[in-house]
C-alpha cells in the first residue's frame, strides 16, 4: 500500500466513526447535538477551527505567509469590520501564534489572556500583551514570536510603543529573577543587565496574569502593574522567550522590517569547541533523586563511548544503548526508561541496539568479559564484580543539529574504518567489517597504511607512561602457545599489571596462576611484541629503554605500533536515570466514573450509591434552563437511568462538584457503564491511556506480536527493501500513523472498547462497534494521540504490541503532539470514545481548562505541519566520507550536511527512511526498570549505591553525598517546616481543613481527622540518610546537620508521658 492509499484508508475509518457518532448524538441524549471534536484535514482547518477567523482556513491553505494574515485581519477582513483595535490585534495575535505552532498547542487560546491598549506618562499610546502561564506550551521561539507579532501590529496600527518608567523596568529584573529561584527555575534565566535591555527595548509591554502565590519583595504597588504576585507568563516570555531565542528572534524580526539587533548581546553565550559547560554539569549532577542510580561521571573512562548513529527505535532524543548493558546495570534500564545526560540536550528515553559496542566487565575470579549478547549477561550478572566499560550510547546527528551542540569527538568505530578502507580502495560492508580476522585487519594496515581495525583496539588513552612500563615488562614474561598468549601471574604482586589490563579492556581469564589471553593480537601488536608474516603471528619481547622519553596515553603506543594506532574512545557521555517508563490508565485524583456532582454525600470513595440515601442532596449543577444551587433529587435521577439501561446497580464514583463554567453534568448512565465495565473518565468525559514516547520507523513483525496475514492486511505487503512480505523476521518501513501499543494496555484498552459497545447499545439504541473479544482484534483500531499542552490531537492506528511500557510510534506521529522522545508521556483515547463522550461543556471553566483536550482531531499526518525537531532526523545508511574527521574538529552540526527528512519535504518523506544501526530484536533488554519494581525507597537507595560502586565511571562517595545533599536533606526539612503549618482531612468525607477545629473532629461528619504530614513522614529519610552517611564517611558537616535535625524532630515528637499523682512521690 503506498503512502496515498493508507492515508486515503485512515481518513475513511475516521469518517467511519465520526459518520456513527454523529447518528448517536443527533439523538439529544448530551450536552450537544453533535461532534464536538472538530475534524480538520490540515494546518488550515485547525487553526480556523481553534482560534478563527471564520475563512482564514482558506487563506492559508492558498499560501499566505502569517504577515499577509496579519495585515488582513487588522484590515478587517474575515468579519473584522466595525471591530476596535484591540479585538483586531487580539484576533491577529492569536491567529499569528496559531500558524507558527501549526495549530496543535493550547498557547494561542490559554496563553494570551488579554490584548489591551495603554496609555504612557506622556498620553501616547502602545500595545500591553498579557500572558498567562500555558504560554510555555508554545515553547520558547513561539513566546517571543507572539512579542514579535505583537510589534508589528502596533506598528500597523500607528501607536507609539510603551515606554517603561525606571521603577517598572526594576521590578521587571527582580520578577524575573525572583520567578526562576522561588517559583520554577527557567530554562534559561537572563542576567540583570539582560532583563533591563529587554524591557527597555522591546516597545509593547510583556504583562501577565498574576499566576503564582509568592509576592515580589521591592518594586511594589506599580500603578501600571496592577499586582504585586508574581506574573508566571511574562517571566517565561521574557526568560525562554526573548532571552533563550534573542538570536533566532533577531534574526526573525528582519522579515517583519524590525529592528530587534539589540538582542544580539542577550542570551546563552556559545559553549567552547569541546562542547563543556560548566553549568550544564552541574545542573546534570546536582538534580539526583534516591533510588535513580547515575551510570556515568561526565567524559569519564568507562562510562558510555560516544557513537554516532541511528537505530531503529531512536532520534528525536531517543537514544541506544546495548542490551546487554540494561541487564548489568541491575535493571535500572529498560526499554523507554527516561535519561538524564550532560550532552547533546538534557533527556532522552533508552532503547536497545545490539549492533553497537557491548560492555566489558570484571567477573568476581579475576576473568574479564566482554558481555556480547543478552544470554551471556545473565549468566554473568550475579558473578559480576565491576562493570569496567558501559558500551555505547547511539546518538543520532540529528540530536546535535536540534540541541545545536557542536559536534564531539568520536571514537574509531567500524563506520570510520569503512571510510579508510574505501579510501584505500577496498570495499566491504558493515558485515565483513565484523567478520575480519586478526590476521587479515593486521595485513591491511600494515599494506594500506591506515589505522588498526576498531575491534582490535584497546582504550590505550586511559594509561599513563607508567602503567605502560609496568605492563610492557609483565607481558615480557609471557609466551604464546596454541593461539593463547599466557603469562604467568601473582595477584599480590601483579596488581598493577592485572589492573592495566582491566581498564585497557582486554578480555582475559585467570587460570592456574596464569593470566590467559586469546585476543591477544589488540594487546601485543600495538606494543611492538608482535612479528607478522606469512599471515602468521610470532611472539617476542620488547624491552623498555628507560632512558626513552616516552608520552604518556595514545602517544606512547603509536611510538612503538608498525600500524596508526586510533582512539577507541573519542568521548564519554555522563548519565543517570530519569523517570521510569510508564504505561497506565489516566486517572482523576480521586479517580471517578462520572462528571456528575454528589458533593460530600458520597463518602471517601464519592459513590452515587451513598448519596441517593438522602433522596436529595444540595449541588450546583444546570437544570435545563440555567445553572442553580438547591436540592437535588439524586435518587430518581440514579433509579431512571438503571431503569433505562436495564442493569442492576455498580459502585460508581461521582465528582464532588463541577469546575466548568456553565455546570453542566454528564448522564449517570454513562457513569454507570463505565464502572460496569472498570473504566474512568477524565476531565473532558474521554477516557485516556498514558504511555512514555519512543521513536521508531523500522519493525520485524514478530517484534510487535502482529502475523504478516494480519499486517498484509493493514497494508504491509512488502518490506524496506521492497521485497514481498513472507516472514515474520522481515523489517517494515512503519507507515507515519501506526503505534505500537504496551501488551499492559490491552486489558484496558479492550475494556474500553466494551464501555463504547455497551454505550451504544444500551444508551444510544444502536448497534455496538468494536465487538472485540481477544488482544489481536485491537490490530486496525483508531485511535487520538493528545499530549497535555495541546488541544489538537493526531489519529493514530493500533498494529501491534510490545514487551516495553511505551508508545512506539514514528518521529513524525510524535511531533504532531509537539513532543519529542526525551522522556515525555502522552495520552491515546480509542476515537469513537471521544467522538461520543467530548465535550466543551465538561472543561474547567479556570485558566488553563481547554489544555489537554481534544478540540481538534487531524485525520491525516502532514510532514511539514509538524515540530521541525523531526525534520533533523537523518534517514541515511552512513554519514559523508568526511564526518568522522569533522568530529575531531567539533564543527558546529549546520556546517556539516546529513541528509534528513527535511531534505525530502517536497517529494515523499514518509519512506525510504534509512538508519545506520539494526536493532537487532527490539523486545531484548530489560522490559520494566526495578526502580518501579522496589518498592521501598531503603532498598532503592541500596540498589542504586550498590550500582555506584560496581561501575568505573562512578565514584559511590560522591553520589552519596550528592543524594544526602540534594535530596534527602531537602526533604526531611521542608517537612518539618511543613508540619506546623500543615491541613487536616476527615478521613470519612475528604474535608480539608486549615487548622483543626475547636471540636477536634469533623463539623461536617464528626469522623476523626487526620494529619496530612505526620511524624514518619519527616523522619522516613533520616535513618537512611544517617546510614548512607557512616557507611560512605561522608563530611563531618553532612553528619552534624543530620544529628541536629535529628534532635529537633526528636523534640517536636516527645512521647507523651502518663500524669503522676501527688501521692505517687511519697
């Protein structure tokens, strides 16, 4: 099936189910008569349908750039004549903001509160924007793109421009910074001078919402700023906006005929060429939480080498590591787990490769293995002693040009040495690569002149001059024999000798007294004690001249090595885990059936069945006519809609009140199937399954658990390499709409499937839809993928399954939602669910209440409508001839040229995508990280340390004191500080109260209350903290604040004593 017919075969399944929904709404049975989730085919559609004007849709579609829409709006075009100037500019503005953020983010319609015109000390007049917090959905480049815009229509509309007082410009610089330390730290926070060359310069006024609690301290009682809480939405605009994107904002302004050059001197100065700063590491190592271990110190030997490629299942921030590797680092790993890392970007999710460098590790007798598949790992785990080198970690070129990170240093890896072969004359692919001899690698280097194949080096860069005497000496007393190099070994005497071997990465095992080494081609060749000829190797020694002068490291070898002698590690990559993986049913807190109020006759479950007791219950709610307070007869209301359905009565949770603005409450009967059924509704009456975003564009069928007469049927009749599909061993090209599902959802997913059956049956009078009995009879269904700070979603079509709590999905599919893969997760709804049960009326009325809903739903996939992150994604089988070389030179990424699906925009991006690195089986590795799996943080923070100290890359002292410091010392304060100002709750029906009233109870049940902070809430961290500190003699500071914290709760929880008498003294 080519890319026409499968988008022409999703759009008649959506048409399908909108054609159905429609017939059941038409029926007057909800709050309206018809779909309320808007199709739209486009960019166009969207925006029209999100923010207006009504026929603006046409004006895009016939490819008006977002100025010419501008200029026509405030020329009153699109119903804007007899309309002021700010409802022309507030139209414009969110129309502007609409087309930039292709039409997906809720910024444009929750991020804009208002547009107004002012007035100036001197009586002119200027143009005052005012943001509120869901403006950071439209991310940093779109919030100063909305001032931007803003400028330019106040030019249009002939006003002077605001002209800040000194006072307003200072209160400006505290806001700000006082945001990013007291409120949520900024991705990038300006300096002061930064902030007043903003305010003073930008000429409309960047106001907002008072969004936070906390109060400026100076600059207070501003005529023209009419709060004195903190603005959340300028701050952001003004730091991520303005600040962050200054350059690219700049050079934006030029097509607007603006001069905006001053922001040249703002923003984030250029990192230096070996890509390091200081203060990107210090966020990365200061941010670590108990039981998420760190894998890798920053540019650390041992630690994941830097490769450059792309799987599979990786780009867009989705990396790779080798499967192997998830096994041994004690199944903190898994397949969709979150990382945090020091460079290229911040985050990233895991998958497997295995057809990268493995890891190398130490067994418990001495012996050191390299760890080459998943089996071997296993057997090993538990004899592992230390895990000597982690492997690489796939990072694909695209990730260096989105984050715009300079490229850094690669080591000498198969790819590269394919580069030198072919430049030599010698063409060989990837395979035969892996497939070369010792004998054969050597022959060529020593005929061609160029470097020692990869698999035959060592990491020679990590000794010094001393270790390589120590060593040259030691293998002097060996010999060879049988093709085994043996030395003769004494672990008291040896251990230095032994120890260069480990960190060298040499596999060997520890025999009879003897040090046993079968590759020893990659040790003796390099150091001379190697004689090659007639395809034969010979052994001899090689004494070190003393007097020498030789270099420490890499140039020591190449003094001795007949043959160059390459890096193999070029740079390291520091890590630590993240968030785990998810994959779970959305839920309300507290989770319910029904949008339908019961106030605090419910009980602590807020079941219907406890309310109906009263007969009548007091609730606001919309009668019909308008919205009112007053009894309710909740009990007919219960019995009508059991007897419409014809079922006997479930448990079924309610909301204790509605927070839309027009109060209008769902059908009980809906409430009532769902809890038949085991289902919960969310704010907006969908029901939502979250899952972490994972990358992919290739699959074997049996890697998604779907037959080939299945996927044949879904339209995957031939493979990537356009041969007919036969076997499920076969690689796919995934189609740009199809996910793969976790196997954990299905339960769910099916049982959602019988609520819509059962809803359109015993609700609607119609016939059922899914009619689905087992897991495989979800393959082909539809579904809407929403992340949480759009309010468009993205059709999607189940094909099959993983082992992994994740989405797997194409790039393409994920930056429709606006998201990457460095860690997020988002919502799918099936779409009959939200075509039947959607609607506006249910969203809070609050700021923010249009967020996270489906108000738009995009039948068909448009590659240049989506985030251009996925545009960077290189669809290559191998990099330029000259890649590795600029690698060395750590060139900025848009100097070097990878083609990427950016480049095929205008012919067909949605195929022949290539990637450099098979996955191999992407279900190997681990499937569900033990963090989720422990569920005591003590035997977390144990697992996590016990990690630390196995790993090379990792110093367990440091850790520890970073976690004491960062984490559980913060915690155990702010909840002593916590528990004198804390609420209480009735534990009968949720009441929250500020302090405990007089009567020591409930007024409203008189249950008794409870403390929502109580005494082992603040003491839970404190042993371990004590334990970790004595065990890793941490600083006497860390000991001495820990036992006077230990005091102080001791003396907030002195144990009450029992009242004497006075006859008791005598």
């Amino acid at each position: 099936m080519n890319i026409s017919d499968y988008f022409k075969f999703i759009a008649e399944k959506v048409e399908e189910e909108y054609k159905i929904s429609g017939e059941a709404k038409a029926k007057n049975l909800d709050p309206e008569n018809f779909v309320e989730a808007v199709k739209s085919k486009n960019l166009a559609e969207r925006v029209e349908a999100l923010v207006g004007p009504k026929g603006v849709a046409s004006a895009i579609q016939y490819g008006k750039s977002t100025r010419e829409i501008i200029d026509e709006i405030l020329e009153g075009e699109y119903e804007g004549k007899g309309k002021s100037k700010e409802q022309l500019a507030e139209q414009a503005i969110r129309t502007g903001l609409a087309i930039e953020t292709q039409g997906v983010v809720a910024a444009p319609i929750e991020g804009i509160n208002k547009i107004s015109v002012e007035k100036n000390p001197d009586s002119t007049s200027y143009l005052s924007i005012y943001f509120a917090g869901p403006i950071r959905s439209a991310g940093g480049t779109a919030q100063g793109l909305t001032v931007l815009i803003t400028n330019y229509i106040q030019n249009k509309l002939g006003l002077e421009g605001y002209r800040p007082l000194e006072e307003e410009v200072e209160r400006y610089v505290h806001e700000v910074i006082l945001y990013d330390r007291r409120c949520k730290p900024l991705q990038y926070c300006p300096t002061e001078e930064e902030i007043r060359t903003i305010v003073k310069n930008i000429p409309v006024c960047v106001d907002g919402d008072p969004t936070e609690d906390v109060e400026v301290m100076a600059h207070r009682d501003i005529k023209r700023i009419p709060t004195n809480n903190i603005r959340g939405g300028a701050c952001l605009v003004i730091g991520e906006g303005l600040a962050l994107k200054a350059k690219k904002l700049a050079k934006k302004a030029e097509g607007f005929n603006i001069d905006w050059d001053f922001l040249l001197s703002v923003g984030k100065k250029k990192k230096d060429v070996s890509g390091e700063d200081d203060k990107d590491y210090d966020a990365f190592m200061s941010e670590i939480v108990g039981g998420r271990p760190i894998f890798s110190f920053s540019n650390t030997s041992g630690g994941f080498r830097l490769r450059y490629g792309r799987s599979r299942a990786s780009g867009i921030a989705g990396k790779s590591i080798h499967p192997a590797a998830m096994i041994l680092l004690d199944d903190f790993v898994a397949t969709g787990t979150q990382i945090k890392m020091d460079k290229p970007g911040k985050g990233a999710v895991i998958t497997s490769c295995d057809s990268i460098e493995p890891p190398i590790v130490k067994m418990k007798n001495g012996d050191v293995v390299k760890v080459k598949n998943i089996e071997i790992a296993r057997a090993i785990k538990k004899e592992t002693d230390e895990i000597l080198f982690l492997g690489d970690i796939l990072i694909t070129f695209g990730d260096f040009l989105q984050t715009n990170t300079a490229l850094l240093p690669s080591g000498y890896v198969e790819e590269w040495y394919q580069k030198d072969l072919k430049k030599a004359g010698i063409e060989k692919c990837l395979a035969e690569i892996s497939a070369m001899s010792a004998a054969e690698a050597v022959e060529i280097s020593l005929k061609h002149n160029i470097p020692l194949h990869p698999a035959y080096l060592l990491f020679w860069d990590d000794l010094d001059f001393e270790s390589h005497r120590l060593l040259i000496n030691f293998l002097g007393n060996g010999n060879l024999k049988e093709e085994k190099f043996c030395v003769p070994y004494d672990k008291e005497k040896n251990a230095k000798e032994k120890r260069t071997l480990e960190i060298l990465g040499n596999e060997h095992a520890v025999k009879n007294g003897f040090i046993v080494i079968k590759d020893y081609v990659s040790l003796l060749f390099p150091l001379g004690m190697l004689e090659y000829s007639d395809k034969k190797f010979k052994f001899k020694t090689n004494p070190v001249n003393e007097e020498q002068n030789y270099d420490a490291g890499l140039p020591c070898v190449n003094k001795i090595s007949k043959v160059k002698i390459m890096k193999k590690a070029g740079t390291y990559i520091g890590t630590r885990m993240g968030r785990p993986e998810k994959a779970k049913e959305r839920k309300m807190q507290p989770a319910v059936h029904c949008l339908f109020p019961i106030g605090k006759n419910g009980g602590r479950l807020q079941l219907i069945n406890e309310a109906i007791k009263s007969n009548y219950i007091n609730i606001e709610i919309f009668d019909g006519v308008q919205v009112r307070k007053g009894d309710i007869n909740v009990k007919e209301i219960w019995d009508k809609a059991l007897k419409n359905l014809n079922l006997p009565a479930p448990n079924v949770r309610c909301v204790e009140g509605l927070i839309s603005a027009e109060k209008i409450p769902e059908k009980i009967e809906k409430g009532i199937l769902r809890a038949k059924n085991d289902v919960f509704i969310f704010k907006d009456g969908t029901i939502r399954y979250d899952m972490t975003d994972v990358p992919m564009t290739h699959f074997k069928p049996k890697e998604i658990f779907t037959s080939v007469e299945r996927l044949k049927a879904l339209g995957y009749d031939r493979d990537y390499k356009n041969n007919p599909l036969i076997s499920d061993e076969q690689i796919l090209e995934l189609k740009c709409q199809d996910i793969i599902v976790p196997k954990e959802s299905t339960d769910y997913l099916i049982r959602v499937t019988k609520f819509v059956d059962d809803e359109l049956s015993l609700y609607y009078k119609m016939q059922p839809y899914y009619n689905i009995q087992k897991t495989e009879d979800l393959i082909g269904t539809i579904v809407v993928g929403l992340a949480p700070h759009t309010s468009a979603g993205i059709i999607g079509r189940i094909i099959g399954f993983c082992d992994a709590m994740c989405c797997f999905a194409h790039p393409l599919w994920h930056t429709a939602k606006r998201r990457n893969t460095d860690g997020d997760e988002d919502a799918i709804m099936l779409l009959m669910d939200t075509l039947l049960n959607f609607s506006k009326k249910f969203l809070p009325a609050s700021r923010g209440g249009r967020m996270d809903a489906p108000l738009v739903v995009t039948m068909t996939l448009d590659a240049n409508e989506v985030d251009d992150e996925s545009h960077k994604v290189e669809v290559v089988e191998s990099y330029p001839d000259d890649f590795y070389e600029y690698t060395l030179k750590s060139v900025n990424p848009s100097d070097v040229k990878v083609k990427n699906i950016g480049d095929l925009l205008s012919t067909n991006p949605y195929e022949n995508l290539n990637w450099t690195h098979d996955n191999g089986n992407l279900s190997d590795g681990v499937k569900r990280t033990k963090y989720v799996l422990l569920k005591d943080m003590s035997n977390k923070v144990d697992a996590q340390l016990g990690l630390a100290e196995k790993i090379r890359a990792v110093d367990e002292k440091v850790v520890a004191e970073i976690l004491v410091n960062s984490h559980f010392l913060r915690d155990i304060q702010g909840n002593l500080r916590s528990f004198g100002s804390q609420t209480v709750r009735c534990g009968k029906c949720n009441t929250i109260y500020r302090r405990i009233p007089l009567i020591g109870k409930c007024p409203n049940c008189g249950e008794k209350l409870i403390l929502t902070i109580n005494e082992g809430g603040i003491r839970k961290y404190l042993k371990i903290s004590i334990d970790i500190s004595e065990k890793y003699k941490l600083k006497n500071y860390i000991l001495q604040r820990l036992s006077i914290l230990n005091e102080n709760i001791d003396s907030m929880f002195v144990e009450a004593k029992k009242q004497k008498n006075l006859s008791q003294f005598w």
